[in-house]
C-alpha cells in the first residue's frame, strides 16, 4: 500500500455572508480587513440568544443544510458580555470542527453582528471554556474530555453466522480478531494523534451513543490506525464482554462477502453483519472497484446506523479523496467524525521508544533512543522494527547497547540524519537568506521584515517537518499554535499574489536541496 499525502479537507468555501441574512447591512466585503468598517447589529441585540440567532441565520444561508443542523443547531448562547458573545456545543469536538471548517464563515458573522470587538468564546458542555477570539483551532488540547452521551439499549435480533454448514443453526458470534496489544494503555499520544485519540476514547466510552459515527481515521502507512480502532473494541469488550464486537479488515470482508454468494448464504451474510454492536473495519481503501461488495457494505452501513449501532473505519486517506468508492458510500462516511494520525513529532518518537524499550525489559541509553528517534522518522512500525532489530543484535551477537550499534541498525532502515530536514535546519536557513539574525527570527520582535522572516520560517517548517503547530510555537520563542496557523495563512495567501514572497520561499528550499512547490 503507498502511502499517500494527508491534507485536512476545509468544508467551507463560502468568500463571503448571504446579504439576504442582515436586512439593511450593506454586503460582505471580501477581504477581512474591509469588514471592520461594516455596521455591527450589538446596539439592537439585546441578549445573546438574539445576537446568537443572528449569526446563525447567516450561517444557515451560507453551509449545506446537513452541516447546519449538525454542527450549527445544537449550540445555544450562554451570555453576551459587551461585543463577547459565549455559546455552548456539546463537547469540544463541536468546537474543533466548527473552527477547522467554518472559521472564515463564523469569523466574518462574528465581526459583522457584534462590531469590530465583536469576540467569540465556545463553552464545551458546561464547564470547559475555550476562548477563540477570531482565531481557528486544528489541534485538540490535551485533557479534555468528552460528556457520554445517554446509551440507547436495543434488542438484538436472532443471530446465524454465514459460515457454518447450514443456514438454520444458530452460533455466537465470533471472537472479535482483536490483538491484544493494541490497547488504550500502550498506545503513545502527542500532538500528531491526540484528536483521535480522544475521538476514539469517547466512542469507547458511549458506542453509538456519541455524534461521531461512523469514526473515520486516516493517516499513512504505520502510523497507529490499527492499533487505535482495535483498543475501541478492546475497552467495549472489558466494560460489557456480551456485545458483539467484530474488527475485520476491507480484504476480509470482501472474501467473506464473495464466499457466501457462492455457497449461496448471501442472507446468513447480511443477518450476520447487521446483527452487530459495533463493527471496525481497516484499510477502506480496499473496497475502491469493487461494486458489489460497496452495494453490500452500502445497505449494511444504513442498517447498523439507523439501528444505533457504532461504526468505526481506517484508511490511508480522507473519505473525500478515496478514489473508486461510490460517492453513497463517500457521502456516509462523512456524516460523523474524521480524524487523521500524522507521522509522530520528535517528543512522541522518543516518548514510543521509551514505552516499547520498557515493556521489551530493556533500558535504553537516552543518547540511543534520541539518535533512533531523530533519525526514524517516518512511522510507528518502522520506530517498532528498528527496536526490534538493535535489540535482537545486542542478544543475538552478544553486544552491549551502544550509539555505535544504534548507527549501525539505523544506516539500513533510515537515511542519516544529515539527510533529514529538522527545525534548526530551516530556522538558520531562512535566517541566512533574509539576513535576520537567529536571535531575532526566534525572538519577540514584531519589526514587518522580521515577522515576515519568521512566518516564512514556519510555513516552511510546516511544509517540510511531521513537525506539531504546538512545537513550531515552542521553537519560536513559545509562540501559540494559532501564532503559527495565522503565519501559514498570511505566506499561503501571499504566495498566490506576491512576487517577492514566492521567490523567497523557492530560495530558501533551494538553499535546503527540496524542490520548488510555486
């Protein structure tokens, strides 16, 4: 399987607000700075719940009505302190979702009912509060959690399993083909999955219960999607061992689909499916080009949802971007939550190394697990194999645990360090081609050649390193993540229009031996 480029997909293309929203507001301007000289309605709204229900009805003009009554109508206001209005969503994933997808959209709204001051502060459930001030969240902060939702119990209907020797004799359901590895304790959070992770903790918490079903995680290859959907099933099973829970992979599937159409238990097949709690399903990739399988999967998705059931599915891109896959099919996988696994940062490499070399009974050197996680940088399974490897020489060939040896086992699973493009790399870079001193590129200075400097710093650093928005912000003197997401914003905009800034960006990744992107 290649491993393909994740990119997170934006919902939201809409330049500008629906006029008919505002009677009497004169139309939206499409550039942020010209909305600050547009009327603001705060001297007419009372209360929040009518600046509230304001903003929505221009939000309602401006998304698809599904997205509306998904993301949109379950929020309700909580106050309105001067031109800061505070809503409620159910749970921070609201609160992701709606600033990763419809920022520009709530931003200009925003900005348009309240003023130029106009501020808003999202309250997750009834006690955590995020304040956003005109800013757009990707990364969901640690320790958060999420309020389980009210479990709804339904009968289960008589189960027969398509692969027995006759279609009338009832069985249990099969053991679930869950590793018993993969579980919420060994798994390494950081930055580059904590979305997912808390994603799946909540679904492990509440199965179908919750607003995110299906859950769709992709990432590439080794990443931890297997492991992370499997410990769902694992933390199911422990809480209510009776549920039916079944993990199986797109191939197998497909197989078992195939072999029951030819010993003709096509219906023993649906039964079988529809009859299960919670169904995980790896590598939906696989289905592309395969019609009838998609026709089955497509009606037995419909039944599971409809009944409560929770689905859980991985791949190795986002649903949008699947290629032979009935858009039905696309379409259902979108309806609850995606969440994407991104290459592990430095802190999460070394924070793996550490887990495995403990539960192998080693303790590893920290110089040898800092040049192994400097230098592997690519996946979890690959961090896994060269472990694996460095400590089956110490045993096999009766060697101590060494950096030398650590060189010698990395040489033939990764490329040297030299050859990898780090932070520091790129900072000194940028600092040479600018002629920004690194003390000032880093620093606090807001002087425009400066800011512009560190901006084209972090854009690169982003383009080029599995590196976490947090830790960019760490690198430049303990910047906030929404620092760095605005430097991105600001270069991705100007490259499309400005000269100087494009060839900027091709010197500067010249100077690093990358090629130019335009």
């Amino acid at each position: 399987m290649q491993q393909s480029h994740v990119a997170e997909q934006a919902l939201d293309s809409s330049p500008g607000l629906n006029r008919s929203a505002f009677p009497g507001i004169a139309p939206m301007a499409s550039s942020d700075d010209d909305l600050l000289t547009m009327p603001a309605l705060s001297d007419t709204l009372l209360d929040a719940d009518g600046a509230w229900s304001a903003c929505l009805a221009a939000i309602r003009d401006n998304v698809p009505l599904r997205a509306f009554k998904t993301w949109f109508e379950p929020t309700r206001a909580v106050r309105l302190d001067g031109a800061t209005l505070t809503i409620q969503v159910p749970s921070p994933f609201f609160y992701e979702w709606i600033e990763e997808h419809f920022h520009s959209l709530v931003r200009k709204t925003i900005l348009a009912v309240l003023g130029e001051q106009g501020e808003l502060i999202y309250q997750a459930g009834t006690d955590h509060v995020a304040e956003v001030p005109q800013s757009r969240t990707v990364t969901l902060p640690a320790n958060r959690t999420v309020a389980p939702a009210r479990r709804v119990n339904t009968p289960q209907p008589a189960i027969h399993s398509p692969f027995v020797p006759t279609a009338t004799q009832p069985v249990e359901h099969a053991p679930a083909q869950l590793n018993q590895r993969f579980t919420f304790d060994n798994f390494i959070t950081g930055d580059c999955n904590q979305l997912a992770y808390a994603a799946a903790k909540a679904v492990a918490d509440n199965p179908g219960g919750t607003r995110f079903n299906p859950l769709v995680i992709y990432g590439g290859v080794g990443l931890g999607k297997t492991h992370l959907v499997q410990a769902v099933g694992h933390a199911i099973q422990d809480r209510d061992p009776g549920k039916p829970v079944v993990y199986i992979s797109s191939e197998r599937f497909t197989l078992e689909f195939v072999n029951a159409i030819q010993h003709n238990k096509s219906q023993e097949f649906i039964n079988y499916y529809r009859s299960i709690d919670v169904l995980i399903v790896d590598d939906i990739q696989f289905f592309a080009d395969k019609e009838k399988t998609q026709d089955n999967f497509f009606h037995t998705f419909n039944a599971l949802h409809q009944a409560g059931k929770q689905i859980i599915l991985t791949s190795d891109v986002p649903p949008k971007q699947l290629r032979g896959v009935d858009e039905r099919l696309i379409s259902r996988f979108q309806w609850g939550l995606t969440a994407d696994m991104q290459a592990p940062d430095l802190e999460t490499r070394i924070a793996i190394l550490q887990k495995m070399s403990h539960d192998e009974g080693y303790h590893l050197p920290g110089d040898v697990i800092d040049y192994i996680a400097r230098n592997v940088t690519s996946s979890v399974r690959e961090l896994e194999g060269c472990l694996i490897s460095l400590l089956a020489e110490c045993s096999l060939r009766n060697l101590s645990m060494s950096l030398d040896l650590a060189r010698e086992v990395v040489s033939g699973i990764a490329s040297p360090v030299e050859t990898v493009i780090n932070i520091e790399q790129i900072q000194q870079t940028v600092s040479k081609q600018l002629d920004v001193p690194l003390s000032l590129l880093t620093g606090k200075t807001r002087k425009q050649e400066i800011v512009f400097a560190r901006q084209i710093a972090m854009f690169l650093i982003r383009e080029l390193t599995p590196t976490s928005l947090k830790n960019i912000g760490n690198h430049f003197g303990g910047r906030d993540h929404t620092t760095v997401m605005h430097a991105i914003s600001t270069i991705e905009s100007l490259r499309s229009r400005d000269e100087h800034t494009r060839r900027t960006l091709a010197t500067v990744r010249r100077t690093l031996g990358v090629p130019d992107r335009g």
